[in-house]
C-alpha cells in the first residue's frame, strides 16, 4: 500500500458541484474551528446555547439541555449516561454566522471523561477558556490549559457569570499571567459585575455598550440587545451611576498603561496575532452568557481573530495544506452504542485537506485498507443530519464498523499519516478480573476497546499478576469499559483497585527500568506497546525516588505517543 490511491477509486458525487482549487481555499478560509474548556458548571452549556441562537441553529435558550434529557429520557444512550444524567458524547456543532461556518467542537462536561476532551482538542483549531468569573481558574481547566499549550492553539478567554459577584477583572489577568505564564488582552472591560454589571467597553472600537436587561422570555429569544456610545460621550454620565463610571474610567486607562508594561501589542494591526497563535497571549473577554451580556461581542471579535484551518504536519514533517487536492482526515475519537437499538458505532474524523465526499474511497494510513465513507453525517444543532461534503476544519461522524482507531490517518493520494495523538496520562488504576470460563470472550472484548482507544491498558512486570491493569483519567471510564463488557461480549468482570495516582513513562527504557534496581513505592508496568512504564502513588513517592534510580530510569514522561 506504498503507492498512491488510483484517482479513479476516488468518488465524485455527481450532485455536488466541482470545488477548484480557488474555491477550496475560499472555503476551508470560511471556518472557524474550536474548543471550549471549562471546568463544569461555568457555564458551557449555557454559552453554546447561546451561540446557537445567534447562528439561527435553534429557536430558543433551553433547547439544548431540553434535548438533552429528550435524550436521556428516549433511552438511546448508554445506561450509565442515562443514570447519571450527563453527557459522554463528544462531537461538533455546527452552526453559520455572518457568512462563516462555525464548528464548535464539544467537550464531555464530566471530568472523567477528560481524555476524550483532550483528544477533542486534537482536532481544534482554536480554544476558548471558559472562566466563573467568581471562581477563577479551576482544576479542570488548569489540566485541559496543558493541554491547550502542548497543542500550542491560540487561547481565547471568556469570563462568564459577571452578572454575579465577582473577582476583579485584574485579579483574573494575574491568575493567568501567575500560572500559566499567559499574557491577557482584554479586549472587552466590564462596567461594574453582579447587579451593577451594565455593559462592557469594547477597545478595538473605542465603543461602549450598555446592555438592556431585558425580560427572560425576550432573552431567551435572543432578544438581549445594547446600544453603543462612543467614551466619551456626555450620556453616559446619566446612563451609568457616577462612581462606576469614574471607576471603569480609571481601569481603562489602567489597562491603556498596563498593555504597555507588558508588553502587549494592541489589538487589530496592533494586536500581536502571531503570540495569541502561539498561545502565549489570550484575547480576553468579560460577560454574562446566561443574561447574554457580551456574547455576540465575543463572537463577532472572536470570528474576526480566530485561527482559520492551517498545514498539518504529517509525521515525516511534511505540512500538509488545507487547500491542497488531495483529502486526508483525522480520527480523534470513537463512540459506541450511541443508539442502543442499531448498536451503531460512530468515527469522528477532522478534515485536514482536501475535499471530503459522501461515499468516497480513502485508504486507512495504518491499515493499508481501502474504505468507502457510507453514512457521513454531522451534527447540526444536536440533530443528526447526513452531510455530503466537508472541507478542512469539519468534524465528519462516519458509520464504523471496526475499520478506525483513535488517531488514524485516512487519505486519498499518496501515502501520509498524522503524528498519533498521546495517551494522556491516566490517574486510576485496577485489575480488572473476568468469571473463570469467560477468559477467551474476556480478551477478546479487551482487545476490541484497547483498539478504539476506550481505555488504556497496562500489563504488571510481575509474573503471578496476569490480569491486565486498566488505567484511565475518571472513574466513569472503568465503568463504561465494564457497562460494555458486559453488554457487547456478555462477560462478567470485577475491578480491583490499585493504590497508584500517577503514571511516568521511563524514557531510559527497560535497560534503564533494570539497572534502577529495585524501586520502593512504584510498579513496574508494560504498556500496550511493550514500554516500560512506573505507577507511583503520589507526587511525594515520585519525588523521593533515589537519584541514582532516577538517572537510570532517564526521563519520567507524563504523556507518550504511541
Ligand atoms: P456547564 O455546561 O459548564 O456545566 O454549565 P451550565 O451552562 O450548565 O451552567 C451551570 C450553571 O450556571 C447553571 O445554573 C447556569 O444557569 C448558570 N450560569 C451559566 N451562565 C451564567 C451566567 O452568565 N450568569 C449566571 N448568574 N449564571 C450562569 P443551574 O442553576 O445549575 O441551572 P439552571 O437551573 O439555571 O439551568
């Protein structure tokens, strides 16, 4: 399978019109791909909602969560989903706004399913920060940010809940600046937060809006709406009580000054777009996504700056460009059992290059394998519907039937394949045992979910431990594998907890692992590639490791590709 796909195994559906190569440009420069991290309940749910409205893709707030639990209450997802009432599904809604095509890539809420998030943002472009402008940074979106930044997407950040009591604006810049070394850009600055929060002043125009509080039914049409002064206009004296007005007077020129001192390049021509790019500076925005305060600022500013689909680089560092004739495609993630009466399992691939087609042949870069793409379908709003072309920087759900795994490369054209996606580091760890006599059914069913990426699995250097050691971010993960064992292969299964927090990849290999000697507070384990990797309880037992062990073992990597 060295040689190019033959051009005439590629498919051309003879109802879509033919894109050249100017028109496959033009329209890979109408998307605008992204990810919101958050930690849960700072409001994604109500953000994305709120988006939707604006892109016309739903009548009314609510329609989201209301077919969430449709959802839940029709029964066509797992029963765990069901039960704890929350989502596992991970995929892309798309909705257009002002002539451009949005692909909001979802992320599951729960924490533990925070792999499949981080996998989610191998296939994002761009990512919004999503902060409880109360709370700060969170947990969760600390861990998803290192992830953002080994990604290097450029990071917008969205300070939500300003209709509440909350941290100062600036308080919120030095978190980032503190802890992740981020440099802020307000590009709006909130007048006032809680009940004196009344509009925002936009930078890049000069512009103050003040926002109408509007009723909750109007608002939940969309129906927020503000009207804009120019700074220095005399209104705004009577508009706005007088010592808000003098405070928000002084912060903005406070942030005037500020942008100088750190350096920060200004917005438009000014605003360095090569750093927020980079991810080493995040445009930064204050609002109310549940009162819709500030949101389709955002998103008008956001369309304006955000990354369009760029190169991918193939694993031989070749750039592969979005516009180029030929189509490639990533898979970042699998899904199973979405609808428990078709037992149906979903691919998701990202469009890298090229053109993607309905019913057109790509080769599977691991496989070799040739496969048409039956069934493609897109997710408009929370509703299915069947799709018939892509460009770079869609999200594509294809029907699988055991031909992907995460991370594959699918093309046309000549032979390429994508970096894999890492594991992510897991943090719980089990054996997980099968009813004696289910042994063959057992493998079986652990071969089929190690292959989609469902669970890492870990094998202990101990030779009377047998058991294979399932190794995941969240608890939730254990039980879906279980949930499905049970359900797909009709095997019992028990887990056995293991006392271990932390996985390292020993880089030094097992030629390090055995001149280490033996290691007090870690398991050695195998992991489904053959490499060696230690299981410590806690950072302490990883950082009293004995210096000599350390040196041999060489370095002790979080992440591993595979
Ligand atoms: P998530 O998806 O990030 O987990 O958060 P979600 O949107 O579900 O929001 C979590 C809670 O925060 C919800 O309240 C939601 O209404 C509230 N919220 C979201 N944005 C804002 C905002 O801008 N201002 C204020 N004051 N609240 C906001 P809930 O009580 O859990 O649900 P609900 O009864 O309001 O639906």
């Amino acid at each position: 399978s060295s040689e190019a796909l033959a051009p005439d195994a590629v498919h051309h559906s003879p109802t879509l019109p033919v894109f050249d190569a100017a028109r496959l440009a033009a329209e890979v420069l109408k998307r605008r791909n992204w990810a919101i991290i958050s930690h849960p309940d700072a409001g994604k749910t109500t953000l994305t909602e709120k988006l939707l409205l604006y892109g016309g893709a739903i009548q009314e707030a609510g329609d989201v969560k209301a077919r969430r639990s449709a959802r839940h209450a029709t029964s066509d997802w797992m029963e765990i989903e069901k039960e704890r009432g929350i989502s596992i599904s991970s995929t892309a809604l798309t909705f257009p706004y002002d002539g451009f095509q949005m692909n909001l890539l979802d992320t599951p809420g729960h924490q533990d399913f925070s792999e499949d998030t981080y996998r989610t943002l191998a296939a994002a472009d761009n990512a919004v920060m999503l902060v409880d402008g109360a709370k700060g940074l969170e947990p969760q979106t600390r861990k998803l940010f290192e992830v953002v930044r080994m990604r290097q997407l450029p990071i917008f950040t969205f300070v939500n809940k300003m209709d509440r009591p909350a941290l100062e604006p600036l308080e919120i810049i030095d978190q980032l600046e503190r802890e992740f070394g981020l440099k802020s850009y307000p590009v709006n600055w909130p007048i006032g937060s809680g009940d004196r929060f009344v509009g925002v002043y936009h930078r890049p125009t000069k512009r103050v809006h003040l926002f109408e509080r509007a009723a909750r039914s109007a608002r939940a049409r969309g129906g927020t709406r503000s009207t804009e002064y120019a700074l220095d206009d005399p209104a705004l004296a009577e508009l706005v009580e007088a010592d808000l007005w003098a405070q928000t007077r002084e912060e903005i020129e406070l942030i005037e000054e500020l942008g100088e001192e750190l350096d920060m390049a200004r917005l438009g021509e000014e605003l360095d777009m090569a750093r927020v790019r980079s991810g080493q500076l995040t445009p930064m925005f204050f609002g109310s996504a549940m009162s819709n305060f500030g949101v389709q600022l955002f998103l008008e500013t956001f369309i304006g700056l955000a990354s369009p689909p760029g190169a991918h680089r193939t694993r031989d560092e070749r750039a592969v460009e979005p516009a180029s004739e030929h189509f490639s495609g990533l898979v970042f993630k699998l899904q199973a059992n979405m609808d428990a009466r078709h037992r149906d399992k979903v691919a998701f691939i990202r469009v890298c290059s090229g053109r993607f087609e309905k019913g057109m042949k790509v080769r599977v870069a691991r496989t070799g394998r040739t496969v048409a793409l039956a069934r493609p379908q897109r997710m408009f709003a929370q509703e299915r519907e069947t799709v018939l072309d892509g460009v770079a920087g869609d999200v594509i759900g294809l029907n699988n039937p055991g031909a992907f795994a995460i991370g594959d490369t699918l093309h046309t054209g000549p032979p390429l394949a994508f970096p894999a996606i890492p594991c992510f580091s897991p943090e719980l760890f089990a054996y997980l045992r099968c009813t004696p006599g289910q042994k063959k059914a057992f493998l079986k069913g652990l071969e089929g979910l190690l292959g989609e990426g469902a669970v890492q699995v870990l094998h202990s250097t101990d030779d009377f431990q047998t058991d294979p050691i399932l190794a995941a971010v969240g608890a939730l993960q254990f039980e879906v594998v279980q949930a499905r064992m049970k359900s797909e292969y009709g095997v019992d299964t028990t887990l056995d907890p293991l006392p271990y927090s932390l996985a390292r990849w020993a880089m030094g290999g097992w030629e390090g692992v055995a001149s280490a000697g033996r290691l007090f507070n870690a398991l050695a384990a195998r992991d489904q590639w053959g490499r060696p990797v230690l299981l410590f309880r806690n950072e302490y037992a990883l950082s009293s490791l004995a210096p000599e062990a350390a040196a041999a073992l060489g370095e002790l990597a979080p992440y591993a590709l595979p």
